[in-house]
C-alpha cells in the first residue's frame, strides 16, 4: 500500500502539471498575452490545480479508509499488520493492542464486580436477620428485607439516618455515642425494638453486632441484628411452667407429709380421724397423679410424640358414659345432669380414649364450677357445612370474666377469684385444647357470662387423613 501511494501520487501530479501546462500554453498560444490570453492562463490553471487537488484527496481518502479498515481488523482480531513495513506503524499497533488488553480487563473487572455485587445483594436478602448498613455520618447506605419489614419500610430506605431507622429501640442512644467517640467496630448490645403492634411480641428483643467493612473509625458499618424474642419467651414459658409446677406438687405434697407426720407421732387416735386423714391423702396422691400425667400427656404430644389410635368413634356414647361416672359427684352437690345428643350419626374418626378425656375433663369441671342445685348438660350435634361433630357442655355455674376467657386454655391457668372454691392444677383445659386442636385437627372454645353460667365446646372433623400430634 506504501508503494502503489507513492507512485501513484507522482504520477498523478506529473499528469496534472504537465496538462495544466499544456492547456495555459495553448491558451497563451491562442490568445496572446492579452486580457484574453491572461483569462485563458487562469482558467486553465485554474483546472489543473481542481484537477491535482481531486486526485491527490481521492489518493488520500483511499489510503485512510485503508488504514481505518487495517486499524479495525487489529482490534477485532488482534492481528498483525503485515502489509506497512514502519516502525511509528507497528508502534501504533503495540499501542492499540495495550489499549485493547487494557479495556477487556476493565470489561471483565466490572462484570465480575456486578456479579459479585449482585450475589451479595441476594444473600443480603436471603439473610433472616435484619442487617443495615450506614456510613461515618450515619445515613443508611443498604438494608435487606428482614429488616425492611422490622422498621416498616416499604422498601430499602437508603439515606435515612440510622438514628432516625432506630427510634424506638434501646440501641438508638448507643449507636449516637459510638458514631461520636469513633467507636463502633467490634461493639455487642443486648437491645429491645418496639414494633408498635398490637401483639404480643410487640417488643422484640434482640442482639445487635457491629463491624466495620473498612476503617475501624471511618465505616461504612454494618449492623446486624439477631432475634431473641423467641428465645426469651420460652424461657419465660419454661420458668412459669417449672414455678406453677413446682407449687402444684408443692401443694398436695406438703399435705401429705403432714399427714405422715401426724399419724408417726400418734396424734390421731381416733379411727373415723384416722380415716379421714387417709382418705384425704389418697385424694392428693391422686392429685400427684393426675397432674404428673397432664404434663406427661402434655409435652408428649406438643413434642409430636403421641401416636392416636384412629377408629370410628360414637361420640354420643361416649357422652353417656362419661355422665354415668360423674353421677355420684354431681348428686353430692345435687346437679342435674342432662344429655340430648341429635337423632343423628355421631361418629367421627378419631382415639376413643382421648376424647373420652376431654369430655370428662370439661364435664367434672362443669360441675365443679356450679353451686348447689345447678344444672349441667351435654348436647351433640352435627355442623353440616364443616362437616364436624361439635360437643357443648352447658353449665349454670359462676361464668368467666370476659378478659380471661382466651386465658383459660393456658398451662396452669387458674382464674383467681375461683381458686377456693374447687382445687385444680390448671392443666386439664391445655390437656384438652392439645387433644383437639393438635391430634384431632379440630376446634374448642368457650362462651360465657359472669353469674350465667358458661358453654364450653370442641369439634371434631368427621373424618381426617393423617391424623398426627403437633
């Protein structure tokens, strides 16, 4: 290409010259040295400078696009230039080549920075703990959605100040302390968060770290948050649980020891004193028993341990023997007992035996529960549209205080201002709710008005597949 420029260009300039000549000649030779002949001379100098000029810009143009097109053919292909023999061109070439390397490693630096960006991002989110990240100044810089959702933002609420996110936590004033002391890589707090909703976890507590992703003074910072609100409640739970427990066994046990020590020493002399005493330390031994058997029964099935013996059970029949065994009680306190099961079919899938349990244990509470010359009743019927069994026992007792009632299925539960009149351990109700709601994948409630006596009821699916404890 570097020959065929320079022999092509003198010769295209030799053409020009000589015809520019040739023609201002023959025009001089024709015209004279006159005006016209002057004329004639510029004219056709004129021309062959039009004429130069066209050449040598066509000449040039080619050898540009020549160029341009060998330049592109380096960077697409990475090629060799083979066909210009200079050295400012092969530099050129080493410069392109620099250049073209230079801008594949940024291309590939900045895909793999928006890759990895993108897979933090996502285990960002993924994360269940709320995570917030905020500069030196304390705007927020990146939150993920768990905590989104705890400080009720609808989305990432990037330039809020972190002071402003943690308002109505505990950690609000220590977070302001260590942005002003420099001081917060490396910080644990223990910290409540109020969530303003009307639950019961509606303060939550949680364990707050903070770390810095550069300098231990400067950030950005990044705080995360555990939740131990769970946590908390169920040691709350076990420690009421262990303190109602061991009060309930307290109870019947220091009754006993009494009663032991009474008669080691012979202080009861008299057989019918003896008796009595006996009698009632059998009532407390069956109390023990009966209350280490609710908790047993309890946490088995709560721990999914218990296994239903599934049968078509009469629910009706059931309800008869159940008011046979509580006749004598009841007549001691001249109650009457009642039953008006529907003219319907009443049986349901289910363990016989456990919701035997349950019956008896809403039924001696009725009783229980009802003064003198009361009445107690067991009614059963069908619930069509969900296609249920539902059992009502109705008494003409004391009634519930309405604030109490979703309290009196809770562990231990006892409303107070009742706790003379019958003795219990305030675990038959919890005992009954995990039969029902758990094993038997049903329902069981209570309605009632203080001095109207109470209602309470369960339902029973007809039938269920995979029945299995919670």
């Amino acid at each position: 290409m570097a020959r065929r420029f320079s022999w092509d260009s003198l010769f295209l300039i030799a053409m020009s010259s000589t015809c520019a000549t040739a023609m201002g000649g023959l025009a001089t030779g024709i015209f004279g040295f006159d005006l016209i002949g002057v004329s004639a001379l510029l004219v056709a100098s004129a021309l062959g400078s039009f004429l130069i000029f066209m050449m040598t810009n066509r000449t040039c143009t080619r050898f540009g696009d020549a160029l341009i097109d060998e330049i592109e053919r380096i960077i697409e292909d990475d090629a060799r230039i083979t066909e210009i023999d200079s050295a400012r061109f092969h530099d050129l070439q080493d410069q392109i080549h620099a250049m073209h390397a230079r801008r594949r490693e940024d291309t590939a630096s900045r895909q793999f920075a928006i890759a990895r960006s993108e897979e933090i991002l996502d285990v960002l989110r993924m994360l269940e703990g709320p995570v917030v990240v905020f500069d030196r100044l304390g705007a927020v810089r990146l939150t993920n959605t768990a905590s989104d959702t705890l400080f009720g933002c609808e989305e990432s609420p990037t330039g809020t100040g972190i002071v402003q996110m943690l308002e109505h936590s505990t950690l609000r004033d220590q977070i302001i302390d260590g942005l002003s002391e420099g001081a917060l890589h490396g910080r644990l707090f223990e910290c409540e968060y109020d969530t303003h909703q009307d639950c019961e976890d509606s303060v939550r507590q949680f364990k707050a770290s903070i770390l810095s992703l550069g300098d231990v003074e400067e950030g950005p910072f990044v705080l995360s948050l555990l939740d131990l609100t769970r946590e908390h409640r169920v040691s709350r739970m076990k420690s009421d649980f262990v303190s109602k427990a061991s009060h309930e066994l307290r109870t019947p046990m220091a009754s006993i020891r009494a009663y032991l020590e009474m008669l080691v020493d012979d202080e009861i002399t008299e057989e019918s004193e003896r008796t009595r005493v006996l009698r009632s330390m059998l009532q407390d031994t069956d109390r023990l028993s009966d209350l280490v058997d609710n908790m047993l029964n309890i946490s088995k099935i709560e721990a999914g341990m218990v296994r239903p013996v599934l049968e078509r059970t009469d629910l009706g029949e059931i309800s008869r023997r159940v008011l046979q065994r509580l006749e004598p009680v009841a007549s001691e306190k001249n109650i009457s007992l009642a039953s008006s099961p529907a003219p319907v079919d009443l049986t349901v899938e289910g363990d016989a035996s456990m919701l035997e349990q349950v019956v008896e244990n809403l039924a001696s509470n009725a009783i229980k529960y009802t003064p003198e010359g009361g009445r107690v009743s067991i009614t059963i019927d069908t619930d069509p549209l969900e296609k249920t069994v539902v059992v009502s026992i109705t008494d003409t007792g004391l009634g519930i205080p309405s604030d109490v009632q979703e309290r009196v299925f809770e562990k231990f539960f006892r409303v107070t201002s009742y706790e003379r009149m019958a003795k219990g351990t305030g675990l038959g109700l919890n005992l009954c709710r995990n039969i029902v709601e758990s094993v038997h994948q049903g329902r069981i409630g209570v309605d009632s008005r203080v001095g109207e006596g109470s209602r309470f009821w369960f339902s029973v699916p007809v039938g269920f597949a995979g029945a299995r404890a919670a």
